[in-house]
C-alpha cells in the first residue's frame, strides 16, 4: 500500500514536470482578458436587476 502511495505521488510530481506553463506576458494578457470580461458581465447583470426592478415597481406601485 505505501509503494502504490510512493509510485502515485512519484507518477504525480513527473507530470508536473510535463506542464507547458505560459509565459509571463500570456499570463497578464488573459488575467486582463478574464477580468474585463468579468466586469461587463456585472454591469450587464446589473443592467438586468435595474430593469427587472422598474418592471416590478411599475406592476406593483411604490410600495415593492
């Protein structure tokens, strides 16, 4: 049992070794990506909670 956690944990760090990490500017361009994709999809989603609400207020009146 301790040789197949060995073998496992030794298999383990070897693919480790075979990762093609990105390169330092590829990493900063997709994080920039991520990001701004991520801040207009919350400006699209509050956009949709602020239209959603004036329906709801107008249906309902003041009092929702």
């Amino acid at each position: 049992m301790i040789q197949k956690v060995r073998q496992f944990f030794a298999d383990v760090a070897l693919e480790g070794k075979r990762i093609s990490w990105p390169a330092r500017q590829e990493l900063v361009e997709s994080s920039i990506v991520v990001i701004v994709f991520i801040i207009i999809l919350a400006v699209i989603i509050m956009a949709c909670d602020e239209v959603i609400r004036f329906v709801l207020r107008f249906i309902l009146g003041d009092a929702a």
